[in-house]
C-alpha cells in the first residue's frame, strides 16, 4: 500500500507549493526534504523560472516540530494524506 502525504512550502518565495510524496520510499525527515527540494528545482527549471531557482539554491529547507512518528501515524486521522505537513525555509531550526 502507498502512503503519500501533503508537504507545503511554509517559504515568503515559494509558498503555496505542494507535493504529495510516498512516505514508505523518502522514510526519513532528511529523504522527504531532499525529494521536496528536488521536486520543485525541477518544476522551476521546467518552466523556465531562471531566478526562482537561483533563490532555490541558497534555500535550506527543513521540518520542525514533527518527527518521522507523527508522519507515518497512520491512526490520527483517517485520511492522513490530505493533511498538510509545512516545510519552512523562513527561520534557522
């Protein structure tokens, strides 16, 4: 069975950007990261957005205040892949 969740930007550039990503492939807070990255570098890259993904590069993105635990819970709500798991990039944790 897939497990796909709702990663959002939580970005003053990219914000409102969305991904849903199978948690049982990127099973590691750094993995979901990394293919969230990737995803949206090659969006940018895609549609010719030359100085978004400038902005991209200096970006460092990352997930607080939610462990791995949290994501994979598969009991807190019955559609877990509609809630929205925020990646930030607009503070240093």
């Amino acid at each position: 069975m897939v497990r796909f969740r709702r990663f959002v930007a939580s970005s003053p550039i990219f914000s409102g950007y969305e991904v849903f990503l199978d948690i049982d492939i990127h099973n590691t807070l750094d993995k979901i990261i990394n293919q969230f990255y990737d995803n949206l570098y090659k969006l940018l890259e895609l549609y010719k957005f030359e100085v978004l993904v400038e902005e991209l590069k200096n970006t460092r993105f990352h997930i607080h205040d939610i462990t791995m635990d949290d994501i994979t819970m598969d009991h807190i709500e019955s559609n877990n892949s509609e809630k929205k798991i925020y990646v930030c990039d607009k503070c240093s944790s």
